[in-house]
C-alpha cells in the first residue's frame, strides 16, 4: 500500500476539519481506541493516516505563506478544534486565483469574520499546474466557495492538464455535467462530485425522512429546510445570485427521493435562510414536511438539527478520497458514479441511500462502477 497525496484547494474551515481528522485518527489507531466517526475506518486498505496533504491554496492573506498547521486555524476559520498535535513545517498555502471567489457584499463584514485577499498576484494555470505536478498530488479537494462557478472551472482545467483527480465538494456541477464528465473521461483521470453530503446533516436527514413517509404510503403536499450558521459559507450565501446551484443541489437531492412524482416548485423551499454570526461554524436546520396518511388524514413531521457544519462534511470526504485512489489504481476514468451517490448532493446519478450503501460496498469490495440505475435526476 502506498500513500495518497492530497492537495486542497480553500484552507478554510473544511480544510481544517479535514487535516485534523486525518492525524486524529492517526492517533487512535495507534493507541487502539474506539474508532468513533467513521463509516469505513479502513477502506481498500488504507486508513485516515495514510491521506498526506502535499499541497494547500488559499487565497486570503492571513494563510498564504503559512505554514498549513498555522494556516489551518488562521481567521476567518472559526470551526471546532478536536486535534491540533499536528505540524507542516515544510507545506507552505500557497497564492491560488480569485477569480469570482470572493464576492463584495463580504467587504461590509468585519475582517477577522471574511475573506480578506493580500496584495500577491493571482496564480496562473501554469503555476497552479506545476505546484501539482512537483508536489505529486495524485487528487485535489475544492473546498471553495459557493457559486465559484469560474474559479471550480479553473482548478478542474488545471487538473486534466496535471493528470490530478478532482475532488468537487461545492455545488458547482462538474464532475455532474455530462461534458465535463466526458473530458475527464477522454483524460483517462476519474472524479468525484458534486458537492458533498454531511455524515448527518440536513439534506441525508431531509432525504431519507421524505423516502420513508413516501415508500409507506403517505402522500407528501409540501415541505422546507431552512438552514443558518455563522461561518463564512453562511456570510457568503448572503447573496443569493451566487446560490443557484446550491438550491438546485439540495432540491434535486431530496425531490429524487420521490421516485416519479417529485414536489411542484412552489411547494418546495430548501436552501440557506441566514447568516448568524454567533453561530460560527454550527450549523442548524429546521425541517417540516406536510403530508396525507391513511384516509386523506392530515400529518406533520417537524424536525430540528444541529451540527457542527464542516467535522460533518469531513466524514465523508475521507471515504471519497479513499475510493478515489481506488479508482486511479483501477485505471477508471471519468465520474466515479457509486462514489458520488453516496458522498454527493448532486452526483451525476441519484439512487435512493440505502442502493448508494450498496453500490459504494460493491465498489470497494468488487471494484465495479456502478451501473444499477434506478432513476435519473429531475
């Protein structure tokens, strides 16, 4: 077995999330204690240690330079620190492209609370492509910004061009869109995407409530999600011409599990509701469903999460990481499909959660892409 060399691109909460575990679990590992958190503890044969950052990107001031163990817990960063044993003393965040990262209404925003852009000039594709190249990261992982449509755009080029997997945790649809699918196909490199599920987060726990009311007979009439939190995602998300794919996401994820009856438009409101600063980085969903049982009688279900935002995306990163390697060293190329439907809001196939729990098994264990299609996406 070898190790799998990551780079990350947006050293922001997520990121931090994410490096902590990996050394976290490193430790518990080694020490034989419970392992609590993880779906998959090892994978294909490798475990959470086996992951090696070899490359970071950011783009705020106070992280590029830095060393990622600094950088890591820089501001505007404000999520949970569970594991900070850890140093990167030779991995310095480097400059990425800003491109349509950042959007203005932050700048109305106290500093230590938003993104604030230093004065180095925006990496080229030719430098982000050789810092992947000489780093010899084999899978990059966008943690960018919501509707960072052509800054998503720039790393995936980036990508083919290094010969690096993609790893697309936003709600920006590449690995999802046919064409872009193709062109990593053609590439002979396989991709993971897009945007990425929580453990146990709002939209698996909206899905599989609106799977189970309707495989028992009940008719659904309408129902909503409304989500806040203090992170910069939320401060982001403010502005909601940057949120058309994220509502698309996190709607097509849950009316997919309505088989060929999906909810009209106006019945259906999922999405972001506000940012709360005090929040920071927990997230919290209100969730109702309204809908018809036995003899047309009425019943409701409310319901009322709390999580903290990125730990909870972290845990399945680190199985789509694991069986992306999986597929570089299969030779497979193109959209990971069973991956993605079970790590993914919006992979390029929707299954029903308990087929995603099979499809992935079958793909660790047997090495088989998934090809069971039960519907496509709305």
């Amino acid at each position: 077995m070898h190790e799998i060399r990551i780079a990350i691109a947006g050293v922001g909460n997520c990121a931090s999330s994410l490096v902590q575990g990996l050394h976290y679990y490193k430790e518990v590992f080694a020490k034989g204690k419970e392992v609590i958190g993880l779906a998959n503890p090892i994978l294909g044969g490798y475990a959470p240690s086996d992951v090696r950052v070899v490359a970071a990107i950011d783009i705020d001031k106070r992280k590029v330079g830095r060393p990622l163990h600094e950088a890591l817990f820089a501001s505007p960063n404000n999520t949970k620190v569970f594991y900070n044993r850890f140093k990167y003393p030779g991995l310095k965040v480097q400059m990425g492209n800003v491109l349509d990262g950042v959007p203005g209404h932050m700048a109305a925003f106290e500093e230590k609370k938003r993104f604030s852009v230093g004065a180095k000039p925006n990496a080229t594709h030719k430098e982000i492509v050789k810092l992947l190249e000489t780093s010899g990261a084999e899978i990059l992982i966008s943690y960018l910004p919501v509707g960072s449509q052509k800054a998503t755009e720039f790393y995936a080029e980036c990508c083919l061009e290094a010969g690096v997997s993609l790893i697309n945790c936003i709600p920006v649809f590449i690995v999802s869109d046919p064409a872009w699918g193709k062109r990593f196909e053609k590439a002979g490199i396989c991709c993971v995407g897009d945007d990425i599920k929580a453990q146990v987060g709002a939209t698996i726990t909206h899905r599989v409530l609106m799977r189970m009311m309707h495989e028992r007979g009940a008719k659904i009439d309408a129902t909503y999600q409304l989500n806040t939190g203090g992170n910069t995602d939320f401060m982001n998300m403010l502005a909601h011409e940057r949120l058309g794919s994220k509502r698309i996401s996190k709607t097509q994820a849950v009316q997919s599990q309505l088989d060929d009856t999906p909810l009209p438009p106006d019945q259906v409101h999922i999405g972001p509701s506000d940012y709360v600063a005090w929040q920071k980085d927990n997230k919290v969903c209100f969730l109702r469903i309204e809908a018809r049982g036995f003899g047309g009688v009425p019943l409701n279900l409310e319901a009322r999460l709390s999580v903290e935002d990125s730990p909870n995306s972290a845990g399945e990163v680190i199985d789509a990481i694991r069986c992306c390697k999986l597929g570089r060293e299969r030779g497979l190329a193109g959209p990971l499909t069973a991956v993605a439907s079970y790590t993914m809001k919006h992979p390029p196939i929707q299954y029903t959660d308990y087929e995603a729990r099979r499809l992935l098994k079958d793909f660790i264990d047997n090495g088989k892409p998934a090809k069971r299609k039960t519907r496509s996406r709305k």
